[in-house]
C-alpha cells in the first residue's frame, strides 16, 4: 500500500489537473488510482445500495475537510464490508488509505477528516466479503488543504505528539467510538513559517485498534489525512473490555494506548 501511493503520487505528477467545468465525478486521475488499487480493471459498482459518502460541496477549510462514509450492511450479515478505500482524486498523494473492518464493528460506517488539495472528486469504495467492490462519490470544492500551515506551533505540536483521547459517541444499534491522535501530520509540503524551509514529511501511517487482542479497525495510510487525525469507528454493543490503539507514523515512531470500555 505505502510503496503504491508513493509510485502513484509521483506518476501523478506529470498529469494536469481537471479543469473546474468538467463532470463532477470525471477526473483524467481516475483511471490511473483504479488500476494502481485494482490491478485488472475489476468490475466496480457505482451507487449508494451499499456504501454512501458525505462530504461538503464546499469546505469551509481545506486542511480539515470532514468525510463521512455509512454502509447499509451490519458485520454480522452474510457479506458484510471487509475493506474501506478513502480517495481523493485530486490529491498529490490521492489514496488518502483503506480502513480493515471487522465482525466486532457491528456495522461499518467510519469519519475522519482529510485534507484537499484541488477541486476534486472524493471517492468511498467498500469491498465486500465476496470481492465486490462498491463506490459512491462526492465533488468537494477545496484547494491548498495539503500545503497549509500546521494550526499549532511546531515545538508544542512535537511534545504533545502520540497522545490520544477516545470519546464514546453512543449510537442507537452500535457503540460509536472516536479516536483522536495529537500529531502535526505533516504532508511534506508544507513551508515552516519561520525559517521558510520545507518541513519533512511526517505523518501517521498506520492505526490499529484491538478489543481484548481481537481485531476491530486497522488504517493503513498518506499524507491526506488531517493534523490531529480523528477516526470514528463503531462497536458492536455488546462488546466490551480492553481497547487499544497501535499507532505508527512514517518516520517509525510507534504509540498506544489502552482504555476498558
């Protein structure tokens, strides 16, 4: 996955990006980011039956842009969601990353929040048990998410780096969870405002979050997630125990945390 988005990422480089008139969901990227992640050309379904995306049509800011995806599938059916693809088109880095469910989600709906570098499609697709692969889309109008300045100074933002906070969001058939990571995320395109240098690219790449050693989400992902990355996730209500949260960045720094639920 890692060495995949950096392949992409430098391919599309070298490609203009859409012009602001064109199809909301047509993007000249596309084609390149579906054979990347599906190599074949896999038949992908493209309605909201399954997997659906809320997004903004315009983002009041373009660094913390919300995303909110919502299956109409429950984990305990028969072919439930087993992998969550986040992307967005435009992006220098587009695959934002893919989300690992499992049975203890209940149901799969997730959130987070990304950053957006152009106008551009924003893609959800979920793949199913049976190797189906599910989209909808969004188009967000949003520009400079990837290359704006860190809200937070970058002396405090390094000493509060790792920290992590879980907030329990209730639901009505599920436990809906937050967790929130204190980390810079930084993109590797972004100027410190200071020295005017070029801050290396720093950011959380991996998360993964266990219930009594049993899986429930993993996040494998780039530089398009947010500052301060927040992931909502659900549990099934009748779990409990020990929760805890891996977390890897892309320098090798590792952290977790723990909280009985």
């Amino acid at each position: 996955m890692k060495i995949t988005t950096l392949l992409l990422s430098a391919l599309l480089t070298a490609l203009p990006l859409q012009g602001f008139a064109e199809a909301e969901t047509d993007s000249a990227t596309w084609p390149l980011i579906r054979d990347s992640l599906f190599p074949g050309s896999p038949d992908i379904v493209e309605s909201e039956d399954i997997v659906s995306l809320t997004a903004p049509k315009r983002a009041i800011d373009a660094a913390l842009v919300p995303l909110e995806v919502k299956v109409n599938v429950r984990q305990d059916d028969t072919n439930p969601i087993e992998r969550i693809h986040l992307i967005v088109d435009n992006n220098p880095s587009p695959i934002v990353g893919s989300f690992d469910m499992s049975p203890n989600n209940g149901v799969a709906n997730i959130a987070t929040r990304v950053r957006i570098n152009a106008y551009s499609p924003v893609r959800v697709i979920a793949q199913t048990a049976d190797g189906k692969l599910h989209m909808h889309s969004k188009f967000v109008k949003a520009s400079g998410g990837c290359s704006a300045p860190a809200g937070a100074d970058d002396m405090l933002a390094r000493q509060r780096m790792g920290r992590m906070k879980l907030k329990d969001l209730a639901g009505d058939d599920s436990r809906m969870m937050q967790l929130l990571i204190s980390h810079p995320n930084y993109s590797g395109l972004q100027i410190d405002q200071l020295t005017r240098h070029w801050i290396p690219s720093d950011y959380v790449s991996d998360v993964n979050i266990t219930l009594e050693g049993e899986p429930v989400m993993r996040f494998n992902g780039g530089i398009s997630i947010s500052e301060n990355p927040t992931f909502t996730f659900h549990l099934d209500k009748g779990k409990s125990g020990k929760l805890k949260a891996d977390v890897k960045d892309s320098t090798g720094r590792e952290f977790s945390s723990e909280w009985d639920i």
